[in-house]
C-alpha cells in the first residue's frame, strides 16, 4: 500500500466511511491528502485486497476537521407484495427493503465515487388498490450531490413490486420510477438497481454509474447467473432461441413439428426459456412446466385483480372441452343459418359446474336454475347488416377497411404469371384473361385503360398457397385452393369484383385444375361465385393470422425486445423511448406458444394451414419481409397503393383515395415520426453522437444478426449513422407495434365473430371440381347446404369466435398512445413538450376520424349499414370495442 512519512511515526488509517474513502489507484491518491507529501508502498493490503493509506495524526485531525454535515432526507416508496403465501419475520416488522443512494457524482477530494447512503424502508399503509407504502429516512451528507440510482435488497421472504420511490430532498422530490418486480433475497442475494428518470447516452453516463450501468447489462444478458439450465420464475434474463417448443412429439408422434428458424425455416428468434432438449427428440425443446419470459415481461394485475382474455388464454383448452362437450357432433357443420344467430340470439347451455364464468364473464351468462349458458355477444357487422357479408361489394370493402388491409396490391404487370416452376405445378399463366376483365368492366374503359389508369387491383394467394394445397388436402376434413382476386378501382374510389381464380396443381394422379368464376345473373353463377368468395376469403383470414398479425407483429417485434433489454442500458433514451412499444409482448408470444400457434393448438384445429402453419409463416418470412417496408409509407408504396409525392399531404399520394385503413395511417404515422424526430435529435443533435453510441450500436447489430439473424445478409437492412437512420428505424418499430398491431387486432371480433364473413377455413371443395352426382344434386337443390358444408365445423367456428373476442378486448389496464407520458419524458421539459404536441396530433386524430365516419362521399367507411372504420382511433374504453391503439402488441 501506499505510506507516508512523518517524523512523529506512523499510525493506520483505512479511509473509510465517514472520513474519506477507500482508493483502488495509485493515481486517485496524490490528490487527497495534503500536498507536499510523500508516499511510498506499503505491504499491507486490507481483507479486500485493495489499497490502504497510511497517514500521521497531522493528517487524521485534518480530515476530520474536513467532516461533512448530514441532512435528514426521507424516500416514500409504493409498492405491492407478491403472491406467495409464505411470511417472514421481516415481513411481519415491515422494514423487508433495504434501500441505498448513490450519488451521480464524484467526490473532489478523492476523484471517487462516494459512498452510497442506506436505510431500511419500514412500511407505513396499504392503500385500497393493496398497494403499500415504504419510508426511509437517509443521513445523507450536505454535498452528496444529485442522486444517481438507487439500490435495493428485498429481505423479504416473497417477492415485491416496486412502483416507484419518491425522495424529498433540498432542491425538490426526485421520483425512481421502477415499475419492477424484486426477487427475494433468498433467490437473488444480489442487489437491484435502477436509475433516476434522467436519461444519459453511453459517454455522457456520470462517472460513478458507469459500473452500475454496465453490471445491470450484464445481468440482463445472463452473463452473471449462478447455474445453468432452465431459467427460474424470478429471474430477468433475455436471450434468442428458435422455435423448438411448439411441437410436442413426446406426447403424441402427430404433434412432432420442423424447428422453425434457421437454414431450413427462417424465422425471427423467441425469448429462450433454457428448458433441456426432449431426449428422444433433441432437436426440440421439452414442452413440460412453465414457458419462461423474464419476470418483467409477466401479465401483471397491479392496476387491478380483473381477469382478462390475457391471462385466461393459457386456461383456453379446458374451455373448449365444456364447449365440445355441449354439442352432439361438434365436426359436424351448422344445419342451417338460424342456428349460426342461434350463438348469438339464445346461446349453449354448459354443465352447471363446468367453471367457464369466471374465465369468460362477459360470454357465459350464469342462469338461476339452469346451466349455464354460453351466449356470444352480437358483432357489430351483423348488427349493423346481417347480409352484407355476402355481398361481393362488402368483400371489397373489407379489403380497404377490414381486418386486414395489408394485402390488397395494385395490378402492376400483365398477363398474371405464376413464378413457380411449370414442371412441379403445371401452367403458370392466369385464366383471367383481358377479355374477362373488359367485359366485366362493361364499357366503362378498355382493358388497356384500366390497365394504365391503375385501375386494377387484386389479392394475390396463388403465388404462396399454391406448393401447399396438395398437402392441405391430405389433412383431414380440409382442402385448399391457391387463389386470386381481382378487382376494378371505380370512380367513387370503390372496388369493384370482376373475377376469382382457384387452381389445384397438378399431381401424380391428376392434370392442373383451375377455373374462373365472375360476377353473374343467374341463381347458379351468383352461388358459384359467393362459393369461390368463400374460399378465398378463408385464404385471406388465415394469411392475415399467421402473416399480418402474428409474424409481423407479434413475431418481429420480440427480437427488438430482447435485443433492447440486452444492449441497451434502462437509462438509454432509446430505451426509455421504446419501451412503453414493448410492454406484455413477450409474456403473449409465449402463451400462444402454449395454446395457439402450437402444434395441435387454436391456429392449426381452425384455420385452413393446418399442421403446416408455421412453415407457411416461415415461407412468408423468407420470401416477402423486409424491415424497409414495415413501416407504413414505405409498404404501401411496396403494393402500388401510394406513390412517393413530396406535393401530397403525407409525403405520397393513395392510388385509391378512399382508404380507410390508409388514410387514417398515414396521419397516425406522421404523429409518430414528427414525436419521434423531436425526442432523438434532442438526444442527437448531430450525427457524430448517434455514430459514437456504442449501446446503440450494439442493439441494432444484435437485431440484424440474431434477432433476425436468418436476414443478416440482406442489403436492405439500414444503417445507424445519422439521426435520420435512426429516426427511421425507430419509428418502424414503434408503428409496427401501435398502428399495425391495433389495425389487424382489435377488429378480429368484429369483423370475424360472425364466421360467415370470415371463415377461417374451407372444408369441402367447389361444388364444380371433379363433382359426383350427388354433390351436384345437393347444389342444385340446396345451395345454402352447400355453403354450411364449406364453413368450419361447430367445433370450430365456436373455438374460433371465442379466441377472438377474447383478442379483441383492451384490458382494464391498456396503456394507449398518448395517454400518459412515460416518467423519464414528464422528467425533461423539452421532451415532455414534444410529448404533448404528439398527444394533441392524436387527439385532432380522433376528430378527423369522427368526421370521415360521417362523410357519405367516403363510401368505404359510411352508408347503409356499413361498419365504420374506427380501428386507428387511439383511445378506447375497456373491452371489445373496434378501436383503441395501445402502445404494444400487448394481446
């Protein structure tokens, strides 16, 4: 150690707490002690191998004269108990948290950080939400400066919530927003740290948070875990792992299922749960106990005990069982129409016991002495017009402003060509030819001009489904067309239907099969052409479930989740911008790994891919994203539906002008692009800073390379070297998560509750292909028979409408855009003034909207009996409502 000489001899001196501080370089000490002196080593180290100083009583007297006074600083804590049963004695005494301070600054004399100032918090009231409170009363010296972070030892026998602490100091309360759950002591000896609402880039991080700011990354990357294997309840740990867990081939050798993601299934990467690999089947993970996400990420009741569709989900197998059992054959289809209004209008009676009412209190309706009685509540598409769905118009329609708006594109090249290879799936050249199209336009234009003039538009499935259909229809009670549907654009800016093309490819056995069916004025041709609507809209209700709504949603965002939390310190600003856009998204990605997308699950008993779900998903992926286009301009543009225009209101000009979907979009993305650039660049003022962030730089490698690691090599990927890139980059996402997610979710109930307009699945094939005598003769005579044969089963349809009324519904608890600031926004005057210019665009969002709804020149959002287009309003009350945007995928 380092000594100094004095001629009145030498006396030890630890600098410890309360006199100076402990140095750990030689360098920090030529500055503490008087000048002039010499040191010199001393072989002395203390316990924790670190240095001493050795001092004379001259510099002891000095030090203490140099004695800081203390000031009584008190910090209120709000918290909630976990809901483990077992107590403590520290629980039973109320000071179970051990709470210290640490400084942001250094100390002069030292160089040092200073030492943190510690209390036990002792509990003072439960409040009526069950919340408790804390008190702490710190010693804290005069010039300790501003307060940093904050550490916390839960020495309680349970695990705590921590909301928030509130300290009462000199210069005003300071808050610690935390919003965090704390392990025991018992399971995580380790303390917690969390920072004040001041956010710091890398390089401008304060001195003595700089370790604290590194070690929490580490901890968040696993690197500081104790064992190995599966990851516990309690723990905060983020990392990648393909999706191995949805197969379940130990239980039974049909549910085995290909990893999806790598070379074979590209795929984003999911959370890893550290489960072992199945011993019989090591490739999977072992579906056996709970599907890990890091205690953070959990579905939380702390606004509330209400049980919401989140949390039944896991419990939805055991709801279907009652259900099955109420009916004879549930595989049988619907006798007739009166029996589908019959869910609606009288309901299902259930066993008197079977327990569902608590899960689904606004569905099961409890009769005094009777069972129980499963009564769906109306959707409003029926209640608005109880035959529109089917009309080939409203099918139009909804293509613009329905639950999936993401896939109607313009006719950009012609004759319609298949890119699949002719020899596997015979002739790629399109039945519909121009001919068909010129005489179901009658007069209007020519071909040429439709052509030209962009009036053309269709939703295309051949391409995608086409490799599957002969495997779909192996699958049992199933079969499966590839289709295209094609459209005329009118001068009202309605779509017009002029043609549907199913084909069936060639086989070992049989020649290609295809045909077209248009618009007719005849019984026959009318009931052929609402079959082949049937079909293909069943094509476009699985695409947009597997495809618009949980791959490019749910699916792709979980990457930017995990890599935020890895890379990118919780005093980020990027971090703390996009992290209400992250909120329950992992904790529902894993429970539909439990109950919908698995093998076996909601998605494949119900929808038309079966088994082959997520390999459809995978191809999709592999064939079509790209991060460039995920945000809203840049995917219409990617369809034809806008072209670029610097002229036009938002940057682009819709080819279809009446576009719900689009032009309430497009002024929700603005709002977020404009909040966005006004928060980075007061962060990054120039782009040196955004190059020079290395946390930043990080996360977005770690997006690009393993998050969506199988894209790693693709040239569109974009850079972060200026704020614009960022700005981009950031906006995407935080769209995808909202606007996109809110689009494609909230109306699922609405739109498909009524599974007539909707249905998830084709069970029979077209009554014209290779058809039977008795199959005709059932046509002719009975049509309508026809159609209930085609729809899913009872089973089926019933499963299906009761998952989508639970998705559709906002939780007591939603968090909507521009509702509430976040605390470190509220903390920055600049920034919460950026916030609340963002919060009024939203709500001029919401008036424009109303005001559209009632436009009758916009005929694809108001008339007779339309549904109005409401799903980008950003606020909604609780429940099943057709509009609200949260600010995550967070259902």
């Amino acid at each position: 150690m380092f000594c100094k000489e004095a001629s009145s001899g030498l006396q030890t001196l630890n600098i410890a707490k309360n006199l100076s501080s402990e140095f750990t370089k030689p360098s920090a000490l030529i500055n503490p002690l008087s000048a002039g002196h010499r040191y010199k080593l001393c072989p002395r180290p203390n316990l924790r191998g670190r240095c001493t100083v050795t001092a004379s009583k001259f510099d002891f007297d000095w030090i203490a004269k140099e004695r800081v006074k203390k000031i009584k600083v008190k910090g209120i804590i709000t918290a909630k108990q976990g809901l483990l049963p077992s107590v403590g004695f520290t629980d039973l005494l109320g000071i179970s948290l051990l709470v210290e301070l640490i400084s942001a600054e250094t100390d002069p004399r030292t160089l040092m950080e200073k030492d943190p100032v510690k209390d036990h918090a002792r509990r003072l009231v439960i409040d009526a939400h069950g919340e408790d409170q804390y008190e702490c009363v710190f010693d804290m010296p005069e010039d300790f400066g501003a307060v940093g972070a904050i550490r916390v030892l839960n020495e309680a026998h349970r695990e705590i919530f921590l909301k928030e602490m509130k300290l009462e100091l000199p210069d005003g309360p300071v808050t610690f927003t935390c919003n965090s759950w704390v392990a025991s002591k018992s399971e995580d000896p380790t303390k917690r740290t969390f920072f004040s609402n001041k956010s710091y880039l890398p390089l401008q991080t304060p001195e003595p948070l700089k370790q604290l700011r590194k070690e929490e990354l580490e901890t968040l990357q696993g690197k500081n875990r104790k064992h190995s294997g599966e990851f516990e309840k309690f723990e905060r740990v983020y990392d990648y792992d393909m999706y191995n867990d949805v197969g379940d081939p130990e239980k039974d050798p049909e549910l085995a299922r290909p990893v999806i993601g790598g070379l074979s299934h590209p795929y984003p990467r999911r959370c890893k749960t550290g489960r072992n690999p199945s011993r019989k089947y090591p490739s999977i993970e072992t579906r056996k106990g709970e599907f890990y996400v890091p205690r953070d990420e959990e579905f939380t009741t702390i606004k509330g005990a209400t049980f919401t569709g989140k949390a039944v989900l896991a419990a939805l197998p055991a709801v279907f069982t009652q259900i099955e059992a109420a009916f004879v054959d549930p595989n049988m289809p619907f006798p007739h129409f009166k029996s589908i209004e019959d869910l609606f209008e009288e309901g299902i009676e259930l066993p008197k016991d079977a327990g569902l009412f608590p899960m689904i209190p606004r569905l099961v309706k409890a009769a005094a002495e009777a069972d129980d009685i499963l009564q769906f509540e109306s959707p409003i598409l029926l209640d608005k017009d109880r035959f529109s769905w089917i009309r080939d118009d409203e099918f139009a329609r909804q293509t613009l402003a329905g639950l999936n708006p993401y896939c109607i594109q313009l006719v950009q090249e012609w004759p319609l060509k298949s890119k699949l290879d002719p020899a596997v799936y015979g002739d790629p050249n399109s039945l519909i030819t121009s001919e068909i199209v010129e005489r179901e336009i009658k007069g209007v234009m020519s071909f040429d001009e439709a052509l030209e003039n962009q009036r053309l538009f269709m939703l295309d499935y051949h391409y995608l489904l086409l490799p599957y259909v002969n495997k779909v229809r192996e699958l049992d009670d199933s079969t499966l067309y590839a289709s295209r549907a094609l459209f005329f654009l009118s001068d009202d800016s309605t779509l017009r239907p002029v043609a549907i093309e199913l084909t069936r490819p060639q086989d070992v056995n049989k020649p290609q099969g295809r045909q077209v069916f248009t618009p007719g004025y005849d019984a026959t041709s009318c009931w052929l052409l609402s079959l082949a609507q049937t079909h293909a809209i069943s094509h476009d209700a699985g695409y947009h479930q597997l495809i618009s709504h949980w791959l490019r949603t749910h699916c792709c965002m979980e990457p930017y989740i995990i890599a935020a939390n890895r890379q990118l310190s919780a005093m980020h600003p990027i971090y703390r911008l996009l992290h209400p856009h992250f909120r329950y998204t992992m904790e529902i990605n894993a429970r539909a790994r439990q109950s919908l997308v698995n093998a076996g699950g909601i998605i494949e008993s119900c929808f038309w891919p079966g088994k082959y779900s997520l390999e459809l998903s995978s191809d999709v992926y592999d064939k079509l994203w790209r991060f460039d286009r995920e945000g809203l301009p840049a995917d219409l543009i990617s369809r034809g539906l806008a072209v670029e225009d610097e002229t036009a209101e938002h940057g682009v000009r819709l080819t279809i002008p009446d576009y719900p979907f689009a032009n309430d979009g497009l002024m929700l993305w603005d709002a977020l692009k404009e909040w966005v650039t006004d928060y980075v660049k007061h962060y990054y003022p120039d782009a040196e800073q955004v190059r020079s962030d290395e946390e930043l730089k990080e996360w977005w490698n770690e997006v690009k390379n393993i998050g969506h690691g199988d894209k790693k090599n693709e040239p569109w990927w974009p850079d972060l070297k200026t704020q614009d890139d960022l700005i981009g980059v950031v906006t995407t996402i935080a769209w995808v998560a909202s606007g996109h997610h809110a689009a494609v979710n909230f109306g699922q109930y609405g739109y498909g509750g009524y599974f007539p307009n909707r249905p998830t699945t084709a069970r029979t094939k077209m009554p014209v292909e290779e058809p039977t005598e008795e199959v005709l003769k059932e046509f002719y005579d009975e049509p309508e028979k026809t159609m209930l044969k085609t729809f899913p089963s009872k089973k089926q349809a019933t499963k299906v409408m009761l998952t989508l009324d639970l998705l559709s519904a906002h939780s007591p608890d939603e968090e909507y855009l521009g509702e509430n600031p976040e605390a470190s926004w509220a903390h920055e005057p600049i920034i919460y003034a950026a916030y609340e210019r963002f919060k009024g665009k939203l709500q001029y969002l919401e008036g424009v909207i109303d005001e559209r709804n009632v436009n009758v020149s916009l005929k694809n959002r108001t008339g007779a009996g339309v549904v109005k287009y409401e799903l980008l309003k950003p606020i909604s009350e609780p429940g099943v409502t057709g509009m609200g945007v949260p600010y995550s995928v967070s259902i």
